[in-house]
C-alpha cells in the first residue's frame, strides 16, 4: 500500500517585507502559527502578520527540503519573479548570478 503525504514548501513576507521560507505537512495549520505568534522563539513572531506569497506541494519530504533549500539561496529579485511566474527572468537571474559567482571565484586551473 503506497501512502501519499502532502508537504509544502512556502514564502511568506513578514509586515517588514522580509521573506520567511518554510516547509510544514500542513500549510493552513503553519500560516495561523506564524499569524498568532504560537512559537515566539519564531523568526516570523515580531515580524507579525505574514502573507503566503507562494507555495508547491510535494508527495516526498526529501524532494520538498531539497526546493526550501534551493529557495533560501535565492535572491530577493528571483524569489519576487517566482511570485508572479516569470520563468524568464528567474533563467536571467540565475545566468547573472552563475556569472558573479565566476567573476569571485574564477579557476585557477587551465582549460
């Protein structure tokens, strides 16, 4: 018997215009956590309240940590261009991004 579970990986923008990155299996049940401050040891708690900007469900929970992760190393700019679904700029983000990152580190070997 396969048993499918739902996770979900969410952002959230706090009163302060901070973005918060999370994974939870119940999303309704994590957004009144943040918006009631039921944990103040939470990032998000005097940052009340916060608005679900974007979320994606996922079956496996690995697959769903391996995406949060990917989201928190974004930039601001990509993580708005995700917001409103703009695939192309989040490929141009990326590109220039690749590009700085060479820039800083380039190879010490020859090619």
């Amino acid at each position: 018997m396969i048993l499918h579970h739902n996770y979900f990986v969410y952002i959230v923008e706090c009163k302060d215009n901070f973005y918060y990155t999370g994974v939870t299996n119940d999303l309704e049940r994590r957004l009144w956590e943040h918006n009631t401050g039921f944990n103040k040891k939470c990032y998000t708690y005097n940052r009340r309240p916060v608005e679900l900007k974007y979320y994606k469900r996922f079956s496996d929970i690995n697959d769903a940590i391996e995406w949060e992760k990917q989201l928190k190393g974004w930039s601001r700019k990509k993580k708005q261009a995700l917001f409103a679904e703009n695939w192309e700029l989040i490929q141009q983000l990326a590109k220039s991004s690749a590009v700085k990152a060479e820039l800083s580190n380039p190879s010490t070997g020859s090619g």
